[in-house]
C-alpha cells in the first residue's frame, strides 16, 4: 500500500540523514527533510492539522504530525538513540485515530544507520 510514495520518501530521508548525520535536533531534521521534499518535487505539509474521530464523528482536537507525505503517508521523526516501543505506538495511535493507513516512524539519531519502521493498518487501506 503505497509502496512507490514511501520509496520516495525514504529515498529523501536518507539524503538527509547522508548529510546531517546523525544526532542533532528533530526540528533541524524536520526542516532539512521538508527542504529535501520539495527539491525533490514530492508532495508534503509540514505540522498541519489532521482530523481525528470517535465512532465516526469527528473530534475538535487534532493531531499535527511532523509530516504528511504525498496525501496518504503519515510521518513521526524521531532524534533518539534508539527507538522504543513507546514511538511505535505513538505512531500506531496517531494513523488510528486519524484514520491514515501507512504510517512512517523515522529516527535520525541512530549512530549507524538511519532507522525506520512502516506501518500499515488495512482496515483503513485505499
């Protein structure tokens, strides 16, 4: 589901993390990835609202992610040495009461290599 926006979002992700390395602030590679986006001419907003929902009727309070990619991809970066799996269900929670079904938790603070998760939930699927 959504598999070619994700391999172009994780294709700018990893730009990012070959640039910036790894260990500074969230908000340093919040900016960073949202520039990279748009050199790339990838879709996105930036800590935008999202509705939320119980029982199908809609919440006031909304959740703002860190980044929504192409429409359909909800994204959590994280700058930690190691994710947890507090993070996964933070994601998890946030594409469950918004109703996104692919959901993308991103690590910049991971010393080797950049980490990330995919999350799918089907029953909200397209």
């Amino acid at each position: 589901m959504y598999k070619d926006e994700g391999y172009k979002f994780m294709g700018a992700a990893f730009e990012v993390y070959n640039v910036q390395g790894h260990g500074l602030a969230e908000e340093i590679y919040q900016e960073s990835l949202e520039l990279e986006l748009e050199m790339r001419a990838i879709g996105f907003r930036g800590k935008q609202e999202l509705a939320c929902f119980y029982k199908g009727r809609e919440l006031k309070k909304r959740y703002i992610p860190d980044l929504f990619v192409c429409g359909c991809l909800l994204v959590e970066l994280k700058s930690v040495s190691k994710l947890l799996p507090e993070h996964d269900s933070q994601l998890f929670n946030y594409m469950r009461i918004t109703k996104q079904p692919v959901g993308y938790l991103v690590n910049f603070g991971h010393k080797d290599t950049l980490e990330w998760k995919r999350f799918i939930l089907s029953e909200y699927g397209a």
